[in-house]
C-alpha cells in the first residue's frame, strides 16, 4: 500500500490538538517534501529520517515522498513528528504493517542513528491521547512526565528498530512508570513571630482564595508570611496538580517529576517584563501567572514593577486565563492563581514607624502609591499593615506562632462550607451567587453603603467586602454574614483609605 497515516500531537499553548501525519508514496524522481505549515526544525526532519531508517536497516523508498501534517492550518514545529513520520513511511512502503499503527499516537524527535529523544509538552500530548482511546509511544526521556497521566497506556520506546519490532509483535514494549513524588514540606507559619492581624489575613485569603496586599516596613516580614501561603492551603486535587504540571512541560522551563503534587509558588523580580508576566513570544508560551496557576504568585515591591507588566494583571486576575494572541496562532493560557504582593508604604520605606525616621513627604508618598493603578488595587481583596516589631517579638526563646497545620484545618473547614455551599471557593463567586450567598441585614447594608460612601469605594470593592465577609463567617463557623464578620472585611480596604488620607 503506498498510503499510510500516522497519529500525533502537536503542542499550541498548553493543549495538543491531534495531527495526522499522511505519507503518500507515488513514482517519479526521488524527492521527499514535508507540507501542512511545517516550520524549519520539521522540513529538515526528512534528513534525519532518511539517516534513521537507513540506520535502522531499513530501505529508504527511492520514490516520491509527500508528507502531509494535517490540519494544514496548525503551525507544526520541533522534532516531534520524526517518529511518526519514519513510521509512515516504512508502512506506506511496505516494510511494516498498516494495521499495526491503529490504536496508537506517536512523538519523538530522531537522531541520525535512530535513537529516540525527548521532546516538550508531553504530558499534555498523554492526557489528550487518553481522552482520544488511543496509546502513546514517547522516548525515554520523556516517560516518567507522560506517566503523570495514569488512565493513559504510555509505553516507551529507545530506538526506531525496537518500535518496529513491538509493533510487529516480535518484542513489547515497557511502560512508563511515574517517579516517585516527595511530600510537601513548606515553611511554616510557627516561624512568624508576632503579627496576629497579618497571619488572620493570610488565613483569611487562604480560606477564600482572596488577593492579598502587605505594606510594611522593610524587614517587617512581609516576605516569610507570604512563602508560608501554601503550607496552610488544601492539597491540589489529580486534577488540578496535572493541569498545572501540564503548564509546566508546556512552559520550556522544565518540570519538576518530584514535586508535580505541591501548588507552585512563583516570585519573578520585579524587573521582569509584561511578557514574562503574561508569556507570549514569537512561539508562545505560557509566563509567570500561568506557571503559578492553582498556586501562588509573589510579587515584591509592587510599586517597583513597571506600570504596563502590572496592568497587564488586571484581566487575568478576574478571569482565571489569558489570551496571546499573534499572526499566526492565538493561544490562551490558564491562570487561576492567587496574588500575593507587598510593597513599603512610602519611598523610604519607614512612613508611620513610630521611630519617626522617615523623611518623605505627603507628595512624595501620593506619587510612590499612585504607580499602583486603582483598578489594580481593587481587584486585591485584603490589604494589611505589617508593623515594625520590637525587639522583644524577635527574641529566639519567645513562644513560637501557631503552626501551619492547625491553621491549614481551619481554612480546609472553610472551603468545605463554600465548596458545599456553591461549589467554589467565595473569591471566585460570581454576581448572582454573591447576591444569593452574601446577604446582609438591613442593618449591617446600611453600614456598608456608609462605608463605600465614607471611602469613596467602587462597586467591584463593595462585592469584593462581601465575599472576603462570607469567607470570615465561614472561618467562624457562621451561616449568616454578622456586623463582626462584615466590620472585619471592611477594615482590609486599608490602601485606598491610604489613598485618599494622601490625596487630602
């Protein structure tokens, strides 16, 4: 049969659409071509190919080869298509059975002897396969990451003379076997010394998923509470630890097969660039949001970032994803993370220390606040002071905070309640479930319209008081939203009262 067609993945943003690699086998002159929107790395492919195969010790057809990657409208890139494109051929010329190839979806880049390498993106090719009923041969290098997706039948091949052998039924081919995976050990929160309003807040922002915002002084410990943010969040679901690890391969950056289960937890410096934030790029690939999806992003010194890479957040942070869009492709990334900045209150970092040290005026403080946009500022749920402590709070022999564990039952308890409640966490509620789940007496509503009305407050930071009320009666227990719960919620807009005291 001169036909044969081949299944594979391609890799778009973090997903991997199927692609059908066609190999026709016709007379004429010897010529091999490569069509459906391959890049470089894949028209060259047919010299690696040529040189496996021979390698191999089998015949290169001496015919006219087409390769057809299909959709012809994907962009095809890397050298991920290598394998099933030698496998093409050897069926389409006889030399391997057709009927071998159904059931199967096959990536790996070759080398000039034949030997499989790895390629990226892998784990998202897995679970696809998985979802099509289908089995995936990879290389070596790349079992361990596609044997994260377990329901998927991920076998592993070294060279293209043994995936010939197996699917010739001479020999089998082993599966891929996960390694195995450390247990989470985060810092804990025992190490905070003192600062029982910002570790309420960080309990808090835990229990609901809520943005956080610590403006402090430096050395305050802005910086320890925010590393101790995952050790008091619930344990990711399979299925969020495998969409995030799926980010992870996608990204180029490696993926760590140890620690796949943990949340990520990211802190960029803040010189990187809207791009890095975001991701992008001629090839696109998903930024730091995206890596910290069902995680943590840490952002330090807020205001020192540039104006553009911060307003760039704005929509994921309401969203959960973002869109990249180019000439050639549009890819959307998710990013369900949540936000953890800090910043000092003033240029020099010491405005409000009862030491009196800091030398910034009333200008200088309005024009350092004013690089963080309002809108930005909105969409943080709690904003917290981080004092200064005294000497005495620092001394090693003093009683330790209270450890991340008990903490960590606390905030499980809570998103038990909401989890049963509406089926998400309550920062991610959208305007009807607010209205339905955040009602208020006609006492406590007429306290909140004073208080928008007292701080000049937007609608989006009134329905963001609300859920941050909901998530502080769920910590307490409460089916009701009381005066307590809502004064407390209220009372974490601390840096748009800040703003306006400047303004003034």
């Amino acid at each position: 049969m001169s036909l044969a067609i081949v299944h594979s993945r391609a890799r778009l943003g973090v997903h991997a659409p199927e692609v059908r690699v066609e190999v026709h086998l016709a007379g004429g002159l010897p010529a091999m071509s490569i069509v459906g929107l391959p890049e470089a790395a894949v028209r060259e492919a047919k010299d690696r190919v040529r040189a496996a195969i021979q390698c191999a010790q089998f015949e290169f057809p001496a015919r006219r080869i087409t390769v057809n990657l299909a959709p012809a409208d994907l962009p095809k890139d890397g050298g991920r298509y290598d394998l099933a494109i030698a496998l093409g051929i050897l069926a389409a010329s006889g030399q391997l059975p057709v009927e071998a190839l159904d059931g199967w979806e096959f990536i790996g880049e070759l080398a000039l002897t034949g030997e499989l390498r790895p390629v990226d993106g892998v784990l998202a090719a897995a679970l696809a396969a998985g979802q099509a009923g289908r089995r995936l041969l990879v290389a070596p290098g790349n079992a361990a990451e596609a044997a994260l997706a377990s329901a998927v039948d991920v076998r592993v091949g070294r060279t293209l003379l043994e995936v010939c052998a197996a699917l010739e039924g001479r020999r089998a081919l082993p599966a891929a076997e996960a390694p195995p995976t450390v247990e989470a050990t985060s810092p804990d929160l025992a190490d905070v010394r003192g600062q029982a309003q910002a570790r309420r807040a960080l309990e808090i922002a835990a229990a609901g998923g809520h943005h956080l915002l610590l403006v402090g002084p430096p050395g305050s410990g802005k910086t320890l509470l925010a590393s101790r943010l995952c050790g008091i969040l619930p344990p990711p679901t399979d299925a969020e630890a495998l969409e995030a690890a799926s980010i992870a391969s996608a990204s180029g950056r490696g993926l760590d097969l140890a620690r796949w289960r943990q949340r990520p937890f990211r802190a960029p410096h803040h010189t990187a660039s809207a791009v890095a934030l975001v991701g992008g790029g001629a090839d696109p690939r998903p930024g730091e949001i995206s890596l910290a999806h069902h995680g943590v992003l840490f952002l330090d010194e807020l205001p020192e970032w540039s104006r553009h890479a911060l307003e760039v957040l704005r929509e994921p942070l309401e969203s959960g994803s973002v869109s990249i869009a180019r000439a050639a492709r549009h890819c959307e990334f998710p990013a369900r993370f949540q936000l953890v900045a800090a910043m000092n209150p003033c240029p020099c970092g010491w405005a409000g220390d009862p030491s009196g040290r800091c030398l910034c005026n009333e200008e200088m403080i309005r024009r350092y606040r004013a690089r963080i946009s309002g809108p930005l500022l909105e969409r943080i749920d709690l904003h917290v002071e981080v004092p200064r402590l005294p000497p005495t709070a620092l001394r090693t022999d003093g009683p330790p905070g209270e450890c991340s564990t008990r903490v960590r039952e606390r905030v499980l308890a809570a998103r038990t309640r909401q989890h049963a409640r509406s089926g998400r966490t309550n920062a991610r509620l959208d305007q009807a479930q607010t209205n339905a789940f955040c009602a208020l007496s006609a006492r406590d509503a007429g306290l909140l319209e004073r208080a928008v009305e007292a701080l000049q407050l937007s609608a989006r930071s009134l329905h963001r008081i609300l859920r941050v009320a909901r998530t502080i009666a769920d910590l307490a227990g409460s089916d009701a939203i009381d005066t307590p719960h809502l004064t407390e919620a209220i009372g974490y807009r601390k840096l748009e009262r800040g703003r306006d005291r400047a303004a003034a």
